[in-house]
C-alpha cells in the first residue's frame, strides 16, 4: 500500500504586514500582497490533487519573497534581495513560524504515512511561466524562448522507484490526455536543491517517492472547463496507475 501528500511551497501572493514595507507589497481589505513571482494557479492544482486523493495538503502561507519554504534553513536565497534587508528578529521568526512549522507538518505527515502505508509518494506542486524569463537573446524572437511543455514531472533519475512511476505516468497520460505535452525533468531538474531533494536525504528510497509537478501557467492558471479536466485526468492517471501497482517495489 502507498499513501500520499500534497504541498504547495510557492502558491501563495500574501505577505505578513511585518514584511510588506521591505517587498513594496500593496494592501487591499487589510491584506498585503504582492501581484507576481509566485507560482500562479499551484494553489488552486494542488488542493484539487489533495480533494482528489483525500490525501494531506501543506500550503506554505506566504509569497516566497517573504521566506521560500523550498529551501532549507541557510540556504542564501531562503530570503529575496528585500527581505535580507529586514531586522534579524524579523527574519528569525519568520524562519520559526513559518518555514519551520511548514517543514515540521510535511515530516509529521510523512511519518505517519509512512508508519500507515510503509510506501508514501509526495506530490509537490509549482507552475512555471510559459518563457524563459530575462530578456530576449539578440537574433531571438520571444516564440524562441517559449517552455515547450504543458506539465514536468520531477524527480531523481538515480531513485529507481521515482524513475519508474513517472515513466509509467508519462506514458498513462499519453494515451488518456494526447494533447498534453509532458517532459520529464522540464522545465528544471528533479535534483536541484529544494524541498524534496532534502527529503530524499532523510527517507529511504523504498518508503520515499519525493515528485514535483511543474504545470505551464499558460493553461494551468486559467479558469476554464478544459483546465479543470486536464487536471482531473493527470490525477485519474495517477490513481489508475497506484492501484494497478498497489506499491511501488524495486
């Protein structure tokens, strides 16, 4: 048996009224936030896997400007440029009561997983932005920059029991979603420094399958019918896929 969780690092545009003045955040009904560089549409995808799953779901609360819940503790852009800037007793209580709460509740969650199941398959989610940002490179057209992907499905090519589910949920979405474009490791690697990438470290890999979702913003952040069911049918996949397997074994 496998069981599962959801988190959701850079879904979120609030920031804490102790940190808005240090973000330039604006402020609507009492509320600070800021209008962009946070991952667009994550939310709203991962409390739908969560629903879908009936499966835990840890959404860090603030825009990763504040405090990016995916890196750990030290790591030199834990903090944006601004915030660095911000008293330490700031920073200190912002890495208690906010980074370290979030990690605590995804390890808690974990173990309890893990003590149920054995087996548990973390599902973090992002979004990325349909073009490489930065400006254009001289001769280049904007089109030259496009992320030519719909979905990326992370993970460490090293961990055989991560390998196997994502090949096997690559093809499953070939044939059950044809027009959904899916790349494995795209846009960034599963192996770069970020929240499951620690995990692994913690976890043996037969209990540990640590997968992140990079959804294109370009449909996964809009409002339609069609991004509803796309994202219902990449969740159908994956629960057809575990109960075929019931457990994923090397």
């Amino acid at each position: 048996m496998m069981g599962f969780i959801v988190t959701n690092e850079h879904g979120s545009n609030r920031v804490p009224p102790a940190a808005a003045a240090y973000l330039g955040a604006s402020e609507r009904d009492g509320r600070f936030s800021l209008a962009g560089g946070f991952d667009i549409g994550a939310g709203e995808v991962a409390r739908s896997f969560a629903s879908e799953l009936a499966c835990p779901l840890v959404e860090a609360p603030f825009h990763p400007a504040v405090i990016d819940c995916n890196r750990p503790l030290g790591h030199r852009l834990l903090f944006s440029k601004p915030m660095r800037s911000a008293p330490a007793e700031i920073r200190e209580t912002l890495m208690r009561d906010v980074h370290g709460r979030h990690q605590k509740r995804i390890t808690g969650l974990l173990e309890e997983q893990i003590r149920l199941d054995g087996q548990v398959i973390h599902l973090a989610i992002h979004s990325f932005a349909p073009f490489e940002p930065g400006p254009v490179p001289e001769g280049e057209t904007r089109f030259d920059a496009a992320r030519r992907t719909d979905l990326g499905l992370l993970y460490d090519p090293k961990r055989e029991l991560e390998r196997a589910l994502c090949e096997a949920w690559n093809w499953s979405l070939y044939e059950t979603l044809p027009m959904l474009r899916v790349r494995r490791n795209y846009p960034i690697r599963g192996t770069r420094d970020g929240l499951t990438k620690r995990l692994r470290q913690v976890y043996p890999a037969a209990q540990y399958l640590g997968i992140e979702l990079q959804l294109n913003q370009a449909w996964c952040a809009r409002s339609l019918p069609i991004s509803r069911q796309t994202i219902l049918g990449i969740i159908a996949g994956l629960v057809t896929l575990c109960d075929h397997h019931r457990s994923f074994a090397a």
